[in-house]
C-alpha cells in the first residue's frame, strides 16, 4: 500500500475522532447545565421615610420690611415779614423742642404798637357814646361802663356787649364800633404770627435761616419731625395682600442694634405699583431706639388658613404633586394644591388626614414604584406646625 493511501487513512480517522469527541463533550456540558439550580431573581424594594398627614387650621404670617419715615414732618413757612429774634434754644437741626415750646420768634414791635392805637381809637369811640347810652339806653349803660373799666390796650380785646334791642345795635353800629372792634382782632389775629410754637414735640431737620436774618411772609424757615412714632412704609406683593388688614399685629426688629418692637398696620395702600405689581402697606411702630430712615423686617399676623399641613417645598413636584405610600407599598403621584408659599416650606390642601407622606427623596421614583416604610409614624403636631408656619417674602427681603 502506498504511503500517501495510508497518511490520507489516518488524517480521515483523526478527525472523526475529534468530531466524536465534541459530541461526547458538548452532551456532557448539556446534561450538567440542566442539573445545575436555576437562581431567582431579587426585585429591589427601595426603604422611604414618611410622615402621616393631619390637617389643620394655621395661622399664617407674612414677611415685611422696609424703611421708617415720621409719622409728624411738617415745613415750617412765615406768614409775616420781620427779624428773627432770639428764642433761648439754638435755631439748628437737632435742636429739641416740646409740644407748645417756642420754635423761632419775630420782631412784632411795630404792628403790636399799631394794634395798641387802634384798641385807643376803639376805647375813644366807646368814651363818646356814653352820655348818648345813659340817657337813650339805660338798660344796657351798665353793660358798656363794666367794659370800659375792663378795657386794657396789652390785653386780647374783649368781645363787645351784646345789644338789647335792634335800636342800641343800630345805634352802636352807626358809631363804627363794630367796624374797629373786627379789625383789631384781626390785627390781634396777625400779631399772633409772629411767634412759631411747636405744635408736636420734635427736632429741627432742616433749618434755612439764622438768628437775626429778616424773613419775608411765605419763606420756608425750616422741617420739624416728631420723635417717638414712626411708620414702617413695607411693599407687599399684591398676591399676598388679601393676608393682611388694618389693625394687625407685627413683630419687627433691627438688623443694626438690639430689640424688639410691637407695631400695628395703620393703613394699605390703594395705588399698585406697575412695574413690581406691590401695594404699600404702613405700620405705625414707637420706640425711643428708632430713628428715621432706619430699615427694619418684620412678621405680620395674616389670616388663618383652614383644613392645610405644612410641607418641605422641596416635596413638591412640578409645584401641584407629591409623592404618597399607598397600601404601605406602592408609590403614587398626589395632586396638592399650594395655598401659599413660605421661604422654605408651602403651605397645602388636597392631602387627606392619615396619607403617608414621602419626606425624603427617592432616586428614581416613579408612579407605582414598590416601597417600603422603614420609620416609624410620626403624625403632625398641630401646635407645633402653627408655631413654626414661617413667612412669604414681602418684596425687599
């Protein structure tokens, strides 16, 4: 037999062999695949922390802040023409005076001296009539002899005796006495404002003359502020102005110097401001520490809102959901509604009393997602949720 018959032999054996062979194997693989355990598969169930919600009814509060102006500023304007004199105080800003206390006086030495010769004329004219009243009117001469022993040209002009009769007023009018009688006290009236009083106590904020200057009627002397009241001039948006009313109560403090005040809302603008869409709102605040122009923050007592809880803002999804535990398993979406927002917490309706609440965050959550509660439940303290209810910003802060 040939060699090469007998190598083509061999080769044709080999690799029947091998074809054999990995047969064998691969049923041997086979059969300890299907002995081999089957392993099953773990679902993940996530752990979430909640809280049990009860509704409430909670005050509110609201923040507001803003700048303190004077509740009294008044200018101060001369109505007469004169120099001005000295008074004892110093006529500068800063200068205190007491309700009543003389502010700035101006020389009156001329028109006091006019005003006295004319209550001369008066008293001459009254002189004359005597005799006339004695005999045609004797009635009323006992009247008129007790006002001219009374009669004093340094003193405010008495007002004249009342006539009887229509006859004694006509003869009385026909002396021109009533016609002097209204011009003096008219010249008294004028004389009169030649001394300024202080008609609140105050400081001088502004002061335009000095101390012997001649002034003329109309100039502006000066501004005078109360001291001791003040109005917090706070801008609210419009969206949280129906919180608020007149006679409510606010906490306010200085970031400046120490303490606390109480004030009140005196008053709420009408008038919105177009550009920010903000009302102002003033609230009338004592304190011998304040002083004009300071800026102040403050909480306002708002309104009660009725049947909500206090969430994390952060809970909220797309502002109007959040997540609930149903059946203690299954994760839903619940629809809330915001019934006002705080800097850190908001303030919803729509959860029902007894709802797990999801407070912590959940990677990958979806609707239906399987869960389990792994805190223990903790309802909401009522009180404790009203006390801490913090405040929506008023525009400044």
């Amino acid at each position: 037999m040939k060699r090469s018959t007998i190598n083509n032999i061999l080769k044709a054996l080999l690799g029947l062999g091998i074809v054999c062979l990995g047969f064998f194997g691969m049923q041997y693989l086979a059969s300890l695949k299907e002995e081999a355990p089957k392993k099953e598969v773990v679902k993940r169930v996530k752990a979430v922390e909640t809280r049990r919600v009860t509704n409430a009814d909670l005050a509110t509060t609201l923040d507001v802040q803003g700048r303190l102006q004077a509740y009294n500023k008044i200018e101060l304007y001369s109505e007469v023409g004169g120099a001005v004199e000295e008074t004892g105080r110093p006529l500068k800003e800063g200068t205190y005076f007491g309700k009543g206390s003389v502010i700035l006086r101006i020389d009156d030495d001329e028109p006091r001296l006019n005003l006295q010769s004319q209550k001369a004329s008066l008293l001459n004219s009254i002189a004359q009539i005597m005799p006339d009243l004695k005999i045609d009117y004797p009635q009323s001469f006992a009247a008129w002899e007790a006002y001219l022993a009374d009669f004093d040209v340094d003193k405010p002009l008495p007002e004249l005796p009342t006539a009887v009769d229509r006859q004694e007023k006509l003869f009385v009018a026909g002396r021109n006495l009533y016609s002097q009688y209204y011009t003096i006290k008219s010249a008294e009236e004028r004389l009169s404002k030649y001394v300024i009083y202080a008609p609140f106590s105050g400081v001088l904020t502004a002061v335009n003359i000095d101390e012997g200057a001649v002034v003329r009627p109309g100039q502006i002397l000066g501004e005078l502020m109360a001291t001791g009241y003040y109005e917090l001039v706070a801008t609210v948006p419009l969206s949280d102005l129906n919180y608020l009313k007149v006679g409510g109560q606010v906490s306010m403090y200085s970031e400046d110097i120490t303490g606390e005040w109480t004030g009140e809302i005196r008053r709420i603008g009408n008038q919105i401001d177009a550009g920010s869409q903000t009302v102002e709102v003033f609230v009338g605040v004592s304190g011998k520490e304040l002083r004009e122009g300071m800026y102040m923050r403050g909480e306002a007592a708002a309104r009660v809102l009725e049947g909500v809880v206090e969430i994390d803002r952060n809970l909220l999804i797309d502002e109007r959901e959040v997540y609930v535990v149903r059946d203690d398993t299954l994760l839903n979406l619940q629809p809330v509604m915001v019934r006002k927002s705080n800097r850190s917490t908001v303030l919803v309706s729509g959860l029902p009393d007894g709802t797990e609440l999801v407070t912590g965050t959940v990677a990958g959550a979806f609707e239906g997602m399987r869960v389990k509660i792994d805190n223990p439940t903790v309802e909401v303290d009522t009180e404790t949720a009203s006390e801490s209810t913090t405040s929506t910003t008023g525009s400044l802060k």
